[in-house]
C-alpha cells in the first residue's frame, strides 16, 4: 500500500491534513519556491527599514552630546523610575497571561508558578536578543518539556500567544487613533480623516475576527499544521490581556518622558503602537534603532536630548533589568532542578 505524503503531524490533538495526490507534487514544488521568493522580499524589505531608521538615528542624536545626556540623565527623579519599574512588573505579569490562555485553549494544566516562569524568561530574553522563534522557543521547551508538552503543544502555543499580542495592539491602536484623531495629524504630518479611517480600519479587523471565530470553531494550517484557535470567549480574553500589556508597556516610557509633556496618554500611546510596528517589521532585536527614531521624529517638538535620554532608560527598565532577571532565574531553575535530580537518584547501596 502507497502510504507516502499520507503521514501527517498535528498541533495538540487537531485532525490531520490529508495528504497531497501525487499529482500534485508540481503544484506542491512550485509553492514552496513562491513561500521562498516572498520569504526573500520580506527579509530585504526589513533590512532596508532597518538601515534607513539607523541613517535617520544617527542623523537626530548628531546634535545632541554627551554632556547634554548627562545632565538629562541625571535630572530623572526617583519617582519617574519607580513608576518605570511598576508599569515593567505590570505588562510582564501580563505577558504571563498570553501563556496562561493559550494553556487553557489548549486544555493543558500546568501550576502558574512554572506559566510565569516559562512567559517572563522567555520574553525578556527575546525581547533583548531577537529572534523569538529560536530564543523563546528554546526557553518554553526548556521549561515546559519538563512538565509534560510536546514541542508541538509548545509551538502550538507560541502561535496563540502570537494572536493576544495583536489583538491587543489592533485594539489599542484603533481607540487612540480615532479617540486622539485631531493631535495625532499634527504630529504625524496626516489628517484627521486618515487617522480615523486607519483606526476604524484596525478595530473592523479586531471585531471582524472575533465574529469569524464567534460562529464556529476555526482553525488555521501552516504547511502541515493544523491548529484549532480560540473561540469568543478566549479571544476575547486574550483582547483584554494584550490591551493590558501594551498600556502598561507604554505607561513606562511615558512615565519617563522630560517634564511638561503636551501630548496626554492616550495620543502617545498611538505613537508607541505605531513605533513597536515597525520595530517588529524590521525584525531588529526589540526594534533597536527602529523605536527610537520614530518616538523620535514623533516627538520632535520636545527636547531632543531628553527624549534620548528617557529612550535609554526605557531599554534599561524594560529590556536590560529584565534580562538580566531572567537569566538569573534560569539559572537559579536549572540549579533546583538539578539538585533535585541528584537527591532522587539511586544511591546503589543495598
């Protein structure tokens, strides 16, 4: 019996794609070439936004020195950092909750101790250093392999985890676009109108896949994986939970931006989505260079030197502190765990 192309993985207890006819291996062959070319575009378009917001970078902060950081630096008070570090505990423990709703969806209990850990050392880790799929996903298996998931499940749940991220952001971005329509044109150079039709645009698509997945169950197939998405009640926790996460995120460079602000929260926080959009499209390591030169240009009414300033403190708080956290307590997990292997081994005495 010909069983060949019949042999297919599944995401987390999902049905199989049936296999391919043979005659469609042409057609199969030619594909793959087509996910290649548009794979190569993607990469050259995000160099390209990468190099050119390092040239636009470089081009802002050539009139700032050193000294003028300095004394910025130094002007930032102990309350502006408390809070900084407030709103970093608050949108990390959110990200625990992206970890702890793909769990549920799929119907996989593990203790919240071992969620936290796995979602916190994951995220701060491939915030810093990029590439999310290997350092993340390397972080997860580390951690939850021990309690059970396949890699498949772990996947599985990264590709939910994916989904709150943005469904938060396209939230978020909508109300403030249509809410903050008026300021939002004075800084972007836009009108009132496209603001609007952007943000209308956002939320059509938000509402749109919470119907979609609303009527019955819905699935999605990458290649050979099939993985069935959250239903409206989950998605519309994962909404809540993104939300959650980006606000609070915004909340700790706003919180440290220079005194007499003139933009309120929720026109920033337009900004903030729109600059961590287009960090993420250029695939830098936490939009390095990418962020910062769009707050930049978005704030140009503030002082320059500052705003740098309070840029390197939101990467101190947000990315480094918490970097240096997780490994840590990578460590501190692998030393526990070890020590307790040793004590449950065999000692081979009589």
């Amino acid at each position: 019996m010909n069983v060949q192309g019949q042999h297919r993985k599944t995401v987390e207890g999902a049905e199989p794609v049936e296999g391919e006819a043979a005659g469609d291996g042409v057609a199969k062959a030619a594909g793959k070439r087509r996910s290649r070319r548009y794979a190569w575009i993607g990469t050259a378009a995000s160099i390209v936004l990468f190099a050119v917001s390092l040239g636009v970078l470089w081009k802002l902060v050539q009139s700032v020195t050193w000294e003028e950081v300095r004394q910025a630096l130094s002007a930032a008070t102990g309350e502006q950092l408390g809070l900084a570090f407030l709103f970093v505990a608050i949108s990390y423990a959110f990200l625990t909750g992206y970890d702890a709703l793909a769990l549920r969806q799929l119907r996989i209990t593990v203790p919240y101790r071992i969620t936290a850990l796995a979602s916190f050392t994951s995220y701060a880790v491939s915030f810093t250093l990029g590439f999310p799929l290997l350092t993340a996903g390397t972080i997860r298996y580390w951690i939850y392999s021990r309690h059970g998931l396949s890699a498949a499940k772990i996947a599985a749940l990264t590709v939910i985890a994916g989904f709150t991220f943005w469904l938060g952001m396209g939230v978020v971005l909508g109300l403030s676009l249509i809410i903050e329509a008026g300021q939002l044109a004075g800084l972007a150079f836009t009108s009132i109108r496209i603001n609007q039709g952007v943000g209308l645009a956002a939320l059509a698509m938000v509402l749109g896949y919470l119907a979609w997945v609303s009527l019955k169950k819905r699935s999605v197939t990458v290649r050979h994986w099939r993985l069935e998405l959250p239903g409206a009640s989950v998605s519309i926790g994962q909404m809540l939970v993104g939300i959650g996460d980006v606000c609070a995120a915004a909340a700790v460079l706003y919180v440290l931006l220079p005194a007499g602000l003139t933009i309120g929260f929720t026109t920033f926080l337009a900004v903030y989505v729109l600059a961590a959009m287009i960090g993420i499209a250029s695939n830098a390591p936490g939009g390095l260079g990418v962020f910062e030169a769009t707050i930049l240009i978005a704030l140009s009414s503030l002082p320059r030197e500052q705003v740098l300033t309070s840029l390197l403190l939101f990467r101190g708080c947000y990315y480094l502190v918490p970097f240096v956290s997780a490994l840590a307590m990578l460590g501190a997990y692998e030393i526990v765990k070890r020590a307790g292997g040793a004590r449950d081994a065999p000692s081979g005495k009589p």
